[in-house]
C-alpha cells in the first residue's frame, strides 16, 4: 500500500508519497499537486503487485555519488563556496582511504563513521604545523550533511547518516580585535603609496578582500556615495549556499573625495578600481602587506586585513548606536553576526541598564509591599 500526505511549507502544501519496501519506510516528495501524489500512489501499488526491483533507492557508490554532486552544484553556487565543498569531499576520501578503504558504498555510512572522521581530523596539522580549528571542521560537517541530504532527495539514500552528528563548541578561535583610532591613523600613515587607497576604502567602508580585489568603477557611484557589491560573470560575492549576497554601501564623504582623488591619479585602461605595485589587479595575499605594516608599529598581532572590517563594524554602532544600520552597511542576514563584530555593545547595554529606573522607594512610601503591581 501507498499513501499520501501533506507537509505545510512557507509557500504552501507540499505532498509526498510513503510506502514499504522489506519493512523500510520511503518517502518521495511529489509537490504541490494532491492529484500528482494521488496518481504516483497509484503507480507505486502497481509496481508492488508485479514485485518491480525499483521501489527501493539503489546502493550507489560513495566516491561517483561526490563527484556527481560536485558537478551537478557547481553551476548554482559561488566558486569560492564550491572550492570549499571541493577541500571537503578530498578530505573526506582521504580519511576513508586511510581508515576505512573497504567503504564503498552508501549505504555503508553511519554515525559512529562520521564521528570519527571528526576526530581525525581534529588530529591533523596544517601545512605550517598549526592544529586544524574547531570552526573548519564544522564547516565541513555542515557541507557533508548538504551532500547527502541530497542523496536522500536522489533517493540513494534512505536517510542522512549526519543527522545526529553533532557541531564542535568553537572555542579556539582567535578573535580578531579591532583597530583604535589612533592605531588607524598609524596604519594609515605607514601604508606604500599604492596600497592607501585600499587601505582607507576598507577601513571605511568595511568591504571584504574579496570585494575590493574584484570592485570596478562601474560599481562605485560618487555622485551619489554608493558602492554596488554586486554579482558578475567572473565572481561572485560572498554567499550562504545558493543566497548570494548583493548590497550596497553608503560611502562618507571622507571616503567619496578618497575615492575621487585616487581616480584622478590612478589613469589606467581598465575598469579596475585598485591595482598592485605593479599595476595589474589585484590578487587575493593583502593580509601580508598588512601584516607587515602592523608588525613594524608594535601590534604583531594583528595580522588579517579581515580586521579592517572589524574595525568599521566596531566604530560604526559606537559613533550611530545603531546595530541595524551596520548590518545593512556590512550586509549581514543575521543581527546576531554583526553583533560578534561589536565590541562596544557591551558598553551600550551597562549604560541602558543603569538608565532603568523601577523608584521602588519612592514607591514603597506610597504603597508598601507593592511592588510587583507596579512591575508586571
């Protein structure tokens, strides 16, 4: 027997079909059409009166399972998102090869498995001998529950063997502290001639590596003091899966008339905002100018230009406290993200909890006792 049912979704109903193969129960989505559903049950009770071998999901092979989703996602995310999903998928087969090379198949993965692939890779070192971080291998927990969460949609697998696993508490981590003012004016004062203008764009601005590598003046509107993060045919901005993360940034004055001069002395071709020393585009690897710059002022420290970032999110929401407004400025789809970026939260949050103000003495005098009338 088969039969149907409903799921509510944000955009409606959604039916699927459920039926038993050797005890198994199997679920297939249909869509939004009942009548589909009720015709696909149909076929199914057919099939299982003449016995068909095809009701059950078939026990595909593990490895062409990975390459078949790497190339059948490649076209809906990011390239830097697929590179990742790439890292994962060759650490996963090394683990397997190395521990477990009898695994072939799907059907041979498990929980237990799962659980210690994360301990090896816990175990290993980077290439500068540095341990591998809590937060990497949670990502690549997290993209290993998307490839066979597909698998279960491909019906090659019954269910998701990552289901239950687990994220790492990330408590590794080096947190990256933000600039002080005077620390911007002295990075700012010490930067080559070439590398200021990024420089200055990022630390006002808070735009990513990435975002200042790949900007065009195509993109920047100084007439009205608006930077287009936006997506091309070559790159992609930062994303979440298949939500690419499109914004724009309103620009200071300080930035438009830094923005102007540079384009002003900087009379090339191309449509490129900033290039290297050399003239040509830039290329991911500013962390290392950066890093120098910092460790010839006395903050060795400080060594990812991710900081730049840091900084414009920190002082942004303590000059506007306004935790809203530098989300939209850093395009973040959770508040709870900027909130991480702000240092100076904390400070506002004393301050509103030292303004609060119940007068529970001066209300005693007119009402003894009665307190919680006064507070619920």
């Amino acid at each position: 027997m088969a039969s149907i049912f409903a799921r509510n979704r944000k955009h409606g109903k959604t039916w699927y079909v459920q039926y038993y193969v050797n005890g198994k129960v199997i679920q297939k989505k249909v869509g939004k059409s009942k009548r589909m559903a009720q015709s696909m049950a149909g076929e199914i009770e057919a099939k299982q009166e003449r016995k068909d071998a095809d009701l059950e999901p078939r026990d595909y092979d593990l490895r062409q399972f990975l390459q078949e989703y790497m190339e059948v996602t490649k076209n809906n995310a990011s390239p830097k998102y697929h590179r990742r999903n790439g890292i994962t998928v060759r650490h996963f087969i090394a683990f397997l090869d190395n521990k477990h090379p009898r695994i072939r198949r799907l059907s041979q993965l498990n929980l237990r498995l799962f659980e210690e692939y994360i301990a090896w890779r816990l175990g290993q070192h980077k290439k500068g001998g540095n341990p591998i971080k809590k937060r990497t291998v949670n990502i690549e927990i997290s993209a290993l529950k998307t490839f066979f969460n597909k698998a279960v949609r491909w019906q090659y697998l019954h269910d998701n063997p990552l289901t239950h696993v687990e994220y790492l508490k990330q408590d590794d981590s080096k947190k990256i502290r933000s600039l002080t003012a005077m620390e911007v004016q002295q990075v700012l004062d010490n930067s080559p001639e070439w590398f200021y203008p990024i420089l200055f764009t990022m630390l006002y601005s808070g735009m990513r590596e990435g975002e200042v590598i790949h900007l065009e003046w195509s993109d920047v509107d100084l007439v009205k003091g608006v930077i287009h993060i936006q997506k091309k045919d070559f790159w992609t901005p930062k994303s979440s899966g298949r939500e690419i993360r499109e914004r724009d940034i309103a620009l200071s004055d300080e930035l438009v008339a830094s923005l102007k001069m540079h384009k002003l002395k900087d009379k090339r071709e191309d449509n490129w905002v900033f290039h290297n020393r050399d003239g040509k585009q830039l290329s991911p690897g500013l962390r290392k100018v950066f890093g120098r710059i910092t460790q010839k002022l006395g903050f060795p420290e400080v060594t990812q230009i991710h900081c730049t970032r840091h900084t414009y999110a920190t002082h942004l929401i303590k000059c506007c406290k306004d935790i809203a407004v530098a989300q939209a400025q850093l395009g973040h789809t959770d508040i709870r993200t900027t909130m991480k970026y702000a240092d100076m939260l904390s400070d506002h949050q004393f301050q509103a909890a030292n303004m609060l103000d119940y007068n529970i003495e001066k209300d005693k005098k007119k009402k003894p006792g009665n307190v919680v009338s006064m507070i619920g």
